[in-house]
C-alpha cells in the first residue's frame, strides 16, 4: 500500500543562496531515494545505520516512500531535481515524542539541508501534536549533532555505550526564533547577490528604439558605471546603445549572473526558461500584463532553476555601490545612504527625484512590482549587512508575512531607521463586522499595530514621508519633545507654536538663565521667553548665534527656525547646524515643500517642520524602549480549549459563534478573569443558577441575532431574590416568545472602570489585540488601540496606556488607579489564547470591569471558524 498523495511542496534557501525544493516524498522518490543512500560513504553509511549493511538503506527508502503510518511524516529536499536529503520520524510515543532520522547528501553537507528539513518537519509535527524529537546518534557523527545543536532547539542529551541520544522539545521560544531569522539572513543575503552585486549583466529585449524601456535600460546600466561585463539579447540587432548583441541567452558567451527581462508578456516564460538553462541566478522582469496562469508559470520556472525574482511589472534595481543602473529612469541616482524597496513604479521614481534633491541619494533601489518573490523583507536583510544603507524606506500595499516582517523591521530599526507610508487608511477595504472588536481592526490600523510595535516611522503621505527623511537624513535625533522656537518675525513664530502644540511637541519655556544671556545678545524689543523674537532686523551672524545659545539650553531638545527675508536682513544665511540638537528651519517664502541648504532641512511651513521633528523625536523614544519578553502564563488548559473549539466547529463546521457556555469555559481554559455565570433555559433553572452563584445577578438573554443585549432590552439587572429572578425570566419570554433560547444568569460586578478588550484574527497579519473604553460609551465614544500578537510586556503596558481612557485607569481626582497589571496581564493572555487558536476569529469582552482590587470580564462572545496550518516563521520562499 502505498502513502497518500502529498503534493505539498515549498521552496528556501541554502546557505549559499541556492534555492531548494522540500516536499512530501512519494513512491515515485524510490529511485531517487536509493540513488541517495546508494552515494553515501561507507564511513557515513555506517553513521547512519550503526552498520555497513547497505539493505538497511533500501528498507529505509521503500518504507519512507510506501509506508502509511509514515504519510506525511517524511520530507525530502531537492536541488536541481536531485534528492540531497531526507528526513522523517515515527509515530509518536503516548507522550508525544517521535524519534527522528536524517540523511543528507555526502558531498552537500554544510549546506544548511539539514537544518531547513528538521525546521519543516517540525513544523508539521507539532501541528499534528508532536512535542519532542528522539534521536539516537554515534557519538563520532559530529555533523548530525552539529545540525541539531544549530537548529536553536534546546536539545537534552544523554551518553550510553558511545550513543547520544538527544531529545529535542519543539516548543517555538525566542531563541529558537533568532536562530532561524540568522540562518534566513544569511542565506537571504548569498541570494540576493546576484542581484544587486552581480559580476554580470544581460539586457533581454535590448531595442533599437531610443524610446523603449529595454533601450533606457541597457543606455542607464552603460552610464552608471557598472564595471562587469554586459550583454544585450535581441535577435534582429548586431549593436545596442554601443553593446553587442547575441540572440538568444543561450547564446551568449558566458552565463550571466543577471538577467533583466523586457519583452512581451507572451515570451517572458520562454525567456524565462532559458535563463534558467544557462544558469542565470536572478531575474528583473519590468513586463506587465500577466494573468494568473502565466504568472504561476514564471515563478515555477523561477523557482526550478533557482533564480530570485524582481517583479514583474516593476521599474528596475539599482545599487550605487557597484554603479548598477538597471531602471528606465530619466537620471542616474545620486549614491547615498538611503535603501528602499517600493511596490510602485511611480513612486519609486518621484522617491530617486526627492533624496536626490535632498542631498542624501540611495544605496540601493528595489522596484518589486507585483512581488511574485523579493519583497521587503529580503531587502531589509540584505540592507542590515551592505554596508552603504544608512536608513531604509519601504512603501509596501501589501504584505506576504507580516509576522516575519515585524520580526526583521524590528531588530533593523534598532541599528537605522525605516520610514514608510500608511497607504491604504481608507475604510473602503474594511470587511463587515458584527463585534465591537472586529469594526476596530480596519487594515490601516492592522498596519499601523504592525509599524509601531517594529520602531518603523509612519506617515500618512508621500510628502510627510519626504518631510521626515529631510530631517533624518541630516540632522541628529532629539533627546526629547521640549522644542524652541526662534524666529525673526512674531506673527510667524506664533504660527510655528500652534504647529508643535498640534504635532504633540512641548514649546520649550525657557530658563531665566538662557533668557538673561538672549537679553545680553538682542536687542531691547526681542522676546526672550519662548518663542524667542530676535526682531526683523538682527543680521544673519546675530540670529545663528541666537540659535547656537538656545541649543545649548538645558531644557531644550531641538530647534524650529522660522524666517522672514527682509530688505534689511536675510537671517536665513545664517542658520547652520548645531552639534547634537537637530534644527528644522521654515523659510515662510519658499516655493518648494522641502530643501536641504548646509545640511539644514527648510520647510515651506511650520506644520511639516512639527511633525518631521515630532516622529523624530518618537523615533528616540522608541530606541530607549525594552525590548521586552513574551511572558511566562500559567493556568492554562491548552487541551481543553482545543476541545471546546472542536466542538464549536463540529456543531458549525463553516463557523459561527460559540454558544454563551462555551465562550466562557473557553476563556476560562487560559484563566481569564470572568463573572460567574449559568446558563438556563427554564424560569426554575434561572432560579436555581441564582441561588448557586449567590448575591444580586442579572439575566441576559441569548436570542438569535441580538448583538447589542442592552439596546434590544434582553438585559434585566439587579435580581437580588429568588422571586425578581423568575419574574425576569418570564418578562424576557415575554418580550421575545420562540426567539428565547435561554438565559445567562450572571454574578453583578462591582462597579469600576469600563474598558472592551478582544482579539480579530487576520488573515496573514496574524492576532491583533484591541483594547479601549468599553460599556454602552463604545459606539458612541470609538476610543480603541491596537497591537499584533504576541504581545511582549512593554507591549501590553503601552496598549493600556494608548486609549484616551487611560487617563481615568491611572488614577483621576478621586478615583484610585486600577489594577494595571492584572489588566495588562488580561491583554496578554487574551493574544497567548488566539495565538494558539488560529480558529480564534474574535473575541469580544465588554464590558470588562477594571477595579483598583482586580479586573473581570463581564460579556464574552467567541467566533470561530475553520482555519489552516500555517507557521508564519518557517524559512521559505514566497
């Protein structure tokens, strides 16, 4: 009998940068499995199977290939269609542990095969609930434990008779995730070569035509002073632009390591092909006009012959380190600092135009087009390790990963800054919601979570985002968000203070010190508080001498200049910058939005200045900030929520939502905070439940189709004796008849503060967690934050303190501050439970009461629906 069929087959990366196929064998990888162990060294041979007899081998693969209680438990990785290893475990024991076994290609180890294979298979296991890995090893084959002591699991081991055997926990930890996100960077990097540093360089679809992109391409790679070789492609010229042309890839001279794509659609997968032949390792396709199917098509291609793709429908790549122009741009790009990576042709090319006139130019450029494989978040790594890329910008309008993104954008941001748009903030994308929670997770704040958990500065135009990379690109960061004001014209200095209040700056009042010495320098009309008003007419040396002692303040972090030209005095002339605090100059008589003069950015208006400091200013704040840790839970019943859950989805196999009983056991199983609460269907079973829990309760009915209780009057409060509970219960039968399907009988909270937590599970962004102010104030008063899972601790701390009401949750007059802790500690259980869950679709607590002595949530609801197996931190490609 032979193993079901499994086509599930993925792509990654060696370490080299090669690309492998890992994929379910099948019996049809008998030979190719045989072929494998039929290479291996006697010496190895005997490491693998504690003997030299070669039929234990061929058992092995036939079984691996044939055996059911195998299927799915094996995978093979491929590399030019050849097998290079295998990997597979046994059935688990009753305590979930599975013993393992590896075998990779003598003449490709240290490769990072292995290490790939038992990252998969991992994967697998534990969604099919494996929790450990066994394996026995000669204690001399130091090359499998090698690969299990990199694979970053926390291996126990134990040495019997020259045997190791290791058992290797699957559990998913930080460390175990760095070590992947290094193995990915590496490898990442060895990929993205031959792209943006290759030795050489073919333009296919090189035209005559001056005015076709493949033209500009070849004439831009000829002027930016690439010095490998290049190569034109087009059958019907002997010369291009001054290069020779050969017509075909297969036949040029040598194999190049690029190759840039600009032909037709209809031939871009024949090209495509042959690239692949003559050993091509990255591709450039600008064509557009790709349908699904041709699509697919490219990237299988791609994918075959282990080329990186760009693309397509893309404007081209540059890297001003090695002179490499590969776009149709109208001027070459001004080399500098900045890296970035854009989905939009057009924007990347007003982005080259901007940071050339800026003075700061970029390292590299990445159009990616339509992302069929290199995206953001290739480029961050390769931007972590090129040596040139001082910042990064990304404008992205979609995501692949974006829990991969979180993970690389935040160790980048550590080391340099990376700005974005929030494009996309409109609520035209918004699904329709039926919980307070889901009608919060719009995609712009789903993004905007992802952004500022990663440190990425976010604005919400392309001219803000200009605005900030001026000011970043040149000026050092603020120590805080105290700003000065210094100006040359009163009316204009108010002007920028309104600006700062707005953008969440504090205008710096300054001492009496720094007003006596300001006293000493202008003259006798001049302000010297704060905004200081060096009058019209002060000279250009007298004003920057003006802003060198206000930077000098103490109780001043930057400097917002505002000039005013007059016939007596350009004080403009005179604003240089300081050492250690940054200014931002307003030139109220400038044309353009934002120029650079001496390494001082200079705005058209104070508004831009405000905020291009201000996300500085948060930018610092930001680098100050814990990383911190995922903490630690106990109370919790992972088992039985999976059980529940189950059972949601039995009774609703598309999804719905649980019944009342359900969702509160279920939030239980994690140890969330919950009134005590029954569910009866009978007037004498409401009675009964009140006595049970005792005190004063309430009775919520559960009718079909009733979101908002209060509202549709299926809440009775305040039932204190036996016969107020059945006189509720029979004035609910009476307000709804057959639509009644019972009641909740709840334990009343004391009073406190009312807040709504709950949890929207996104499709690829993963759990976002929102929290705001709660109780019958939710629709009317939207006062909501939000944060990706898993929440770390200083996550949950800055989401408590994000919404307007936390104002009131830390103390206000004579209301004590809650318990923050308990309530922070609520967030993060809730993202731990979703987290674990996937079939989580939301979760809605409101109200939940938070009080100085604790915190309790009083209405739950918990929709789940099917969801599939998919880890967002396994090394693959797109």
């Amino acid at each position: 009998m032979t193993a079901p069929a499994d086509t599930t087959s993925t792509f990654a990366l060696l370490t080299d940068g090669r690309t492998v196929e890992i994929r379910v064998p099948g019996d049809g990888d008998l030979a190719g499995l045989l072929e494998l162990h039929r290479r291996m060294s006697p010496e190895n041979l005997y490491l693998r199977f504690f003997g030299s007899n070669a039929r234990v081998a061929v058992d092995m693969a036939e079984r691996i290939c044939a055996a059911p209680e195998l299927a799915g438990n094996a995978l093979v990785a491929c590399l030019g269609g050849r097998i290079v290893g295998v990997v597979h475990y046994e059935p688990p024991d009753r305590h979930g542990v599975a013993e393992i076994a590896i075998v990779i290609a003598d003449d490709l180890h240290h490769r990072g095969i292995g290490t790939l294979l038992i990252e998969h298979l991992a994967s697998r296991a534990r969604a099919h609930g494996v929790t450990a890995f066994r394996a026995e090893v000669l204690g001399q084959n130091h090359a499998v434990l090698q690969v299990f002591a990199d694979a970053g699991l926390p291996a126990t081991s134990t040495v019997r008779s020259g045997i190791v055997e290791l058992t290797v926990p699957l559990d998913v930890d930080d460390r175990y995730l760095d070590a992947v996100a290094d193995r990915e960077r590496r490898a990442d990097v060895e990929s993205l070569r031959p792209l943006l540093r290759p030795a050489s360089v073919a333009i296919v679809g090189a035209s005559r035509d001056e005015h076709a992109v493949g033209h500009a391409i070849l004439r831009n790679a000829r002027a930016g002073g690439f010095t490998g070789d290049l190569y034109a492609v087009n059958p019907r010229a002997t010369t291009v632009a001054g290069v020779a042309c050969h017509p075909s890839v297969l036949a040029l001279p040598t194999a190049p390591e690029l190759a840039v794509v600009a032909v037709p659609a209809g031939v871009v997968c024949g090209v495509a092909e042959q690239c692949g032949e003559r050993g091509v390792r990255a591709l450039v396709v600008v064509t557009s006009g790709f349908d699904a199917t041709t699509g697919a098509q490219l990237l299988a291609t791609c994918r075959r012959y282990g080329m990186r793709l760009v693309g397509p429908n893309c404007f081209g790549v540059v890297d001003t380190t090695a002179g490499l122009d590969l776009t149709f741009g109208v001027r070459p790009p001004r080399p500098g600092g900045a890296g970035i990576v854009v989905q939009s042709g057009g924007v990347g090319i007003g982005l080259l135009e901007h940071l050339d006139r800026l003075d700061l130019g970029v390292s590299s450029f990445v159009s990616v087009g339509d992302k069929y494989d290199v995206s953001g978040n290739d480029l961050m790594r390769w931007w972590e390790t090129d040596g040139a890329t001082r910042f990064g910008i990304l404008y992205l309008e979609s995501f692949g990963n974006p829990r991969k993104f979180s993970r690389v954008a935040r160790r980048l941001a550590r080391t340099m800054p990376l700005l974005t748009v929030l494009a996309g903030r409109s609520d035209a994308g918004q699904r329709a919601a039926v919980s307070h929670t889901a009608a919060t997770a719009t995609p712009a704040v789903t993004r905007e979570a992802l952004f500022r958990q990663a440190g990425v500065i976010t604005t919400t135009t392309l001219s803000e985002l200009i605005d900030t990379v001026a000011l970043i690109g040149h000026q050092p960061l603020p120590a805080g968000y105290r700003v000065a004001v210094v100006t040359n014209a009163g009316g204009a200095g108010v002007l920028a203070a309104d600006a700062c209040t707005d953008a969440g700056l504090e205008v710096a009042s300054l001492a009496e010190e720094t007003r006596q010495r300001l006293r000493t320098l202008l003259p006798a009309g001049a302000a010297c508080a704060g905004p200081v008003d060096t009058t019209a007419a002060v000279p250009a040396e007298l004003f920057a001498r003006c802003i060198a002692m206000v930077a000098g303040a103490q109780e001043v972090d930057a400097i917002v200049a505002v000039t005013v030209p007059t016939a007596v005095s350009d004080p403009g002339t005179g604003v240089r910058s300081i050492a250690g605090t940054p200014i931002a100059a307003v030139a109220i008589d400038q044309a353009e939005t934002v120029t650079v003069r001496d390494g001082v950015p200079w705005y058209a208006g104070p508004e831009a200045a405000a905020w291009a400091l201000r996300r500085a200013a948060d930018r610092a704040k930001w680098l100050t900030r814990p990383e911190g840790r995922v903490p630690v839970l106990d109370g919790i019943d992972r088992t039985r929520a999976a059980a529940i859950i189950a059972d949601g989805l039995d009774a609703r196999p598309d999804g719905g939502w649980l019944d009342a009983t359900a969702a509160f056991e279920l939030l239980t199983t994690y140890s969330i905070p919950m009134v005590g609460v029954r569910f009866a269907t009978t007037e004498d079973a409401a009675a009964r439940a009140a006595a049970e829990l005792g005190g004063v309760v309430g009775l919520k009915a559960d009718v079909v189709g009733i979101v908002h209780k209060s509202d549709a009057g299926a809440v009775i409060l305040g039932l204190a004796t036996e016969r107020a509970v059945r006189a509720a219960y029979g004035e609910l039968i009476g307000r709804f008849g057959d639509r009644l399907r019972g009641a909740q009988v709840q334990q009343m909270a004391s009073d406190g503060v009312e807040v709504l937590a709950g949890v929207v599970q996104e499709p690829t962004f993963g759990p976002l967690v929102v929290f705001g102010s709660g109780g019958v104030t939710t629709d009317v008063l939207p006062d909501r934050a939000a944060r990706l899972a898993p929440l770390t601790d200083v996550d949950a701390a800055e989401l408590v303190r994000s919404p307007r009401i936390a104002a009131v949750l830390l103390g206000y007059r004579s209301h004590p501050a809650v318990d923050l802790a308990r309530l922070e500690e609520v967030l993060v259980r809730l993202a731990r439970l979703a987290t674990d869950h996937p079939e989580i679709a939301e979760i809605d607590l409101n109200p939940v009461i938070a009080r100085p002595d604790g915190v309790v949530a009083v209405d739950a609801r918990v929709r789940v629906e099917p969801h599939p197996t998919w880890d967002p931190f396994l090394r693959r490609l797109r």
